[in-house]
C-alpha cells in the first residue's frame, strides 16, 4: 500500500512539472519586469566581451518617377568583440546581405576588424553597378583584398566598441544616455518564461513598443543637443509614429548576471499620401558573455588611403581630423525632420 500510494505520488508530481513546463524551476525575478530590462541595459554597457548578431528582413513599396516599385533587403550582421583593454579593443565582424529592387537583386558582404586604432576591412563580395555608374566600377579594386585606416592619426583614439565608458562621453552624451536609462520603451511587460538566447539562460518577457515615451525621448535629446525641432517637425515626427504598427516585442535578459541578450520583433509602417509601406522583422542576440574572443591581424593589409593615391596618381587623400569638426557635428545627430 505504501509503495502504490509512493507511485502515485510521483506520477502526480511528474504531470505538475510537465503541464506546467517544469514551472517550479522557472521562477520570475523578484523584481518587476520594468526594473529587470533597465538592469538588462546598464549591464549591457559594462559588458566587456562576446558574441552578437542582428538579422533584418525589410519589405515594402513605394513609387518612383510615377511607377510602384518593389523592394526586400535581407542584412545579417555577426561577430566577436572584446573591450576589456581599452586601449586595445579587438573586434571581428561579418556584415552581409542582399537587395530587390525593380526584380533584381544584389548580393553583398564586408569583413571587419577592429584592433586598437586599426579598423580592418575585406570587401568580399559586392554587386556589379558600374553599367548603371562608372564611378562604382572602381571598387573592384579594393575586392577581395585587407585595408586597414589608422584612426589615430586622424584624431579619433581608439575604435570604440559597444563602448559606454563615461570618460569617452561629451556632457550632451552623457545626459542622454541617463535619459535613455530612465526611458521605458515598451509598455505592459509580461514575464513569459527561460528561454535559451544562443548559449544564454535568459528570462523572456513581452511588451508592446511605447510610441510615446520613444517621442518624448527623441524630443528630450533633440534640446540637449540644442536642436529642438520645430512644431512642424514634431507634428510630422507624431504622426509618422502613429503611422507605426508594431507586434508585441520579444526581450531576453539573461539569467546570470541580468543582461540584456536579446530582441526580436515585427512592425509595419503605411503612409497612404505618399502611397508607401514597409515592414521589418528584426532579431538582435547577445551570446558567449564575457567569453575570450581571439582576432587575428590580417596580413598583408594596404594602408587605405594609400591605396587611393595610387589610384590617383600619387595624391593622397586624408579622412578630416576629428578637431576639425564643429562642436556640433561631434554631438549625437538627431534628425530634425523626423
């Protein structure tokens, strides 16, 4: 008898774990979902290496000198990075995709690297325009061959990534990003469960994308930049977000640590006047946390700038040097006519 009622028992528990999808092992976090995606964001920018991918599939339509055209663009954009040395990040990324437009499609892809000033680059495949412009023709030169731009020497330091050191930040930088961080952008969070982002425990939650605090936030970081938009703009601005469709969003932070690991969603846009739409999927993960990334230098890379000398006869051009710039043109852009 005690054996049968054991048995029983166990089958009971058994069936608990599988209808509720193992629920006792799947517990929220104590805090709310609100408190757990900003931690996601804050920890996000202390994350000092790993892996990241973001996928779009764009779609739409729109008419163009009198004719409907139609357009799909397919980008996927992966890789490593490691910040710990600020003096010396390394990155390697990989940034391809493909373009349909007026029924025909263009393939593309360039390969990336970043090692302390350095920023490397591969130009691996890419679509044949120059029938359409002459000028294009000219990139079959850099195909298929490294090149390298020494940022340094045109007062940038070091390429950043993922980088929200506060010393790296103007003041107008800084105020915006502590606005972002007090900023919710999704609304009506629910917890949904652990799911695995790549190798990443992480909890999920849902929520539906908050028009408008995103309005009041691009708002804000227009006056800190002193370029508060007109009442023209805004009212164009609000009502292109109106125009704005988007599904309940997908959010991952992970279970170790609370970092924000990941995103997917879908939304649509339609402006009947201008007889135009378009629709995006997106998917954005963060994996391998604070995992050893190796980059290796390319050999044989050509100075970049060199390489355009010779192909104009011996003058060498030069990117514009960072103290050449404005006091504004350093600041975070925001577009005014949004």
């Amino acid at each position: 008898m005690k054996k049968s009622k054991f048995y029983l028992i166990s089958l009971v528990f058994l069936t608990l774990l599988i209808l509720g999808g193992c629920g006792l092992f799947n517990k929220a976090p104590d805090k709310s979902p609100e408190e757990v995606l900003k931690d996601g964001f804050k920890n996000l920018s202390a994350l000092n290496s790993g892996s990241m991918q973001v996928v779009l599939n764009v779609s739409g339509s729109g008419v163009e000198q009198g004719k409907q055209q139609q357009i799909a663009m397919n980008v996927n954009m992966g890789g490593n990075f490691d910040s710990k040395d600020k003096q010396n990040p390394k990155g390697d990324f990989v940034l391809s995709g493909d373009v349909t437009y007026d029924n025909a499609k263009y393939d593309g892809q360039i390969d990336l690297k970043i090692i302390g000033k350095k920023l490397y680059f591969n130009l691996v495949k890419y679509p044949d325009l120059s029938k359409d412009n002459s000028q294009l023709a000219m990139l079959s030169l850099f195909a298929n061959k490294w090149f390298f731009a020494d940022m340094s020497q045109y007062g940038y330091g070091d390429v950043s990534i993922l980088s929200f050191d506060e010393s790296s930040l103007t003041p107008e930088q800084k105020e915006i990003k502590d606005e972002f961080g007090k900023t919710n952008f999704l609304k009506d969070l629910k917890y949904e469960g652990i799911e695995d982002v790549g190798n990443v425990s992480a909890y999920k939650y849902t929520g539906t994308f908050d028009k408008d605090n995103f309005y009041n936030f691009v708002l804000k970081a227009s006056e800190i930049n002193k370029s508060a938009s007109t009442d023209e703009n805004k009212a164009n601005f609000k009502k292109a977000l109106d125009s704005l469709n988007a599904s309940p969003m997908e959010v991952f932070v992970s279970v170790d640590g609370e970092v924000f690991v990941g995103a997917k969603g879908f939304f649509d846009y339609s402006d009947p006047v201008q007889n135009a739409s378009f629709n995006v999927k997106f998917d954005l993960k963060f994996t391998n946390i604070n995992q050893p990334v190796a980059v290796e230098t390319p050999k044989d890379a050509v100075d970049i700038m060199q390489a355009f000398g010779a192909q104009l006869g011996g003058m060498t051009p030069s990117l514009p040097n960072k103290s050449d710039l404005t006091d504004m043109e350093q600041k975070v852009p925001v577009d005014k006519d949004k």
